[in-house]
C-alpha cells in the first residue's frame, strides 16, 4: 500500500508551492523555499501522474513491456502521413517501399528484433558493415535472452 502524502512534510509543502508557481524551475523554487534543489526535485517527481491513461502495458513472456497506443483510424492515418513523409538525417528509410517501422510495428516485433531489421534495412545506404555488425550485435542479444 502506498503511503500517503503528508502535505505538511518538507515535500508536501514543496508540492504545494509547485503548484501554485508550475512555470518555476527546481532551482527558483529552491531558493525561493529555502530548500536543496534535489528536494524539489523529489517533490515534482512524486507529483506525477503514474501512467497516461490512453497507454496499456502489456507483458509478454520473460515480462518484456510492450506498449499498445489507442488511437484512432483518422489519428493513425494523420501520424502516418506526418512521420513517413520526413526523416532525420538523410532518406535511408524514406526511400524504401515498406519503411522498417511500418514492418517492426506491423508485425509486432520488439526492441532487439525491431533493431536488427532496421540495420539490416539500411546497411546499403547508411552505415555499410558496421550496420551489419550491429545487427549481428542485437541478434546475438536477442539469442542470449531467448536461450
């Protein structure tokens, strides 16, 4: 059972003052409360919510969290128009005709898996060898764990 928050503790009061000041930084409210700024810190973490409610994990076997998004069909078309048509640092995805995220999302694949058809994906166009053996790299992990 979790304890419950005290608001006349050092925290609770800092809570408080949080609250009433959100554009302020750990450091101004510090000095504003006479408190160390770790403190603060500790105060606005435990201020937050647990978990967005529209966010569902979901534990697979070895409890490998998964995240499943709730969205819309006319949310998923947006995202999808937005994010596969632009790209960060050069067209290596761009250009192919199923980008590797579509097919790592698509197939539910995980972070190791998802990793290994990214770089085998782009080894050609972007990193040559080395993204081959960074692919060796995260298939060998993904050996390991499954082993």
């Amino acid at each position: 059972m979790p304890r419950k928050k005290d608001p006349n503790s050092r925290t609770g009061k800092l809570r408080a003052v949080i609250r009433q000041h959100p554009d302020l930084t750990n450091a101004e409210i510090a000095i504003l409360t006479d408190e160390p700024a770790n403190l603060v810190s500790v105060a606005r973490v435990s201020m937050r919510k647990k978990k967005p409610k529209h966010v569902k994990v979901v534990y697979e076997k070895k409890t490998t969290p998964s995240i499943d998004a709730v969205s819309t069909p006319e949310e998923e078309e947006a995202f999808n128009a937005i994010a596969n048509s632009q790209q960060v640092g050069g067209s290596h995805y761009k250009d192919k005709a199923i980008q590797p995220w579509d097919y790592i999302a698509s197939n539910g694949l995980g972070y190791l898996e998802g990793n290994v058809v990214k770089y085998v994906s782009r080894w050609r166009e972007k990193g040559g060898l080395e993204d081959l053996k960074k692919a060796q790299h995260y298939l060998t992990k993904l050996i390991e764990v499954n082993s």
